[in-house]
C-alpha cells in the first residue's frame, strides 16, 4: 500500500482519490491492463507497490496509470529546470538623453550604448522633455534621429522614436551574428 499524500497544488487524482465506476488502467511500461473498477485498479498499484494516478480524467472511460508518482515529478521538475536554463534572457538598458545635450556627452553614452549592444542587450533611448519642451517632441526626436548614425553598424533600430508621456523612445537592438 503506497502512503505518498496528494498535496492539493497538484490536482492530480491519486490512489484512493480516483472513485470512478470503470476506468481503463495502464501499467507502469505503458501496456494496457483493460477496463476494471478503480478498486481493483488501485489493488493492482498495491500489489506493485507504486501509486496509482488519474492521466485523463475527461476520457470515457477516465484513463489511470501505475506508475512512481515521485519519481514521475521529479522527472517533470527536472524538465522544467532544464527548459529555464535554456531559456535566454532579454535584458533592456536605458540611456537617458534631453534636447540641451552637447555632442560630447552623447558621444560618451552612445560609447556605453554600444559596449551595451555588443554584449548582446537591449538599448532603449529615452528623451527626457522638460516644461516647454513637451510642446516640441520633435527636438527630441531629432537627437535620436542623430544618435541613430552612431549606432547602426552594430544594432537594429525596433522602432522609429515615438512620444511616450514626458519622453521620446527608441529601441534598439543588437544585430543577429551569421552562423557560419
């Protein structure tokens, strides 16, 4: 008799849990062992010492397996842990601009916005428009349009400079690198 419990978080039925009429039961190598009653489905699991769980309650009839529970869920963790380090993650760095910026200044961040891209990141250019400023969100479009030439060698520009709220955006993003 398998004592493993069924936290809630699962919902997966589980041995005593599964109290259909008939279910078509499968044994743990994925033969099938044909239509009983949950009672005797689950005093086969007994008899192999494994757990019995429910893989498609909706089915008609519902289909159970036996199988190590335990063992199952681990293997689906696993799974899971080895999908999320394959998983690349996007990372977003931000310049901060205005209109009344001098030429050197954006030479000096622009100098970091491609360290950024080399690295493979994002960049998003932000204008930030003061007062009277955010009457004209054109002058800050224009400094992006101007810092654009220093970057497009090695980036792609996602969208054209667009007014957001107090700001003028741009994204730029790395370009792909040929597979040889």
């Amino acid at each position: 008799m398998s004592f493993k419990t069924n936290k809630k978080e699962d919902n997966v039925l589980m041995n005593e849990d599964i109290r259909f009429a008939e279910v078509r039961c499968n044994a743990e190598d994925g033969s099938s062992l044909g239509l009983m009653t949950s009672r005797e489905a689950n005093a086969h699991a007994d008899e192999a010492g494994l757990d019995l769980v429910c893989i498609a309650p909706n089915a008609k009839p519902p289909v159970v397996k036996i199988m190590n529970y335990g063992k199952f869920k681990y293997q689906q963790e696993k799974k899971k842990k080895e999908a999320r380090k394959n998983q690349k993650v996007i990372v977003t760095k931000e310049i901060k601009l205005s209109v009344k910026i001098a030429a050197n200044d954006i030479s000096y961040k622009v100098k970091h916005a491609r360290e950024f891209l080399e690295q493979g990141n994002h960049v998003k250019f932000r204008v930030f428009l003061r007062g009277r400023e955010m009457s004209n969100p054109a002058a800050g479009a224009a400094v992006l349009n101007g810092v654009w030439p220093m970057v497009e060698d090695i980036g792609h520009k996602e969208n054209e400079p667009k007014f957001e709220g107090r700001y003028v955006n741009m994204l730029v993003v790395p370009q792909k690198k040929e597979k040889n």
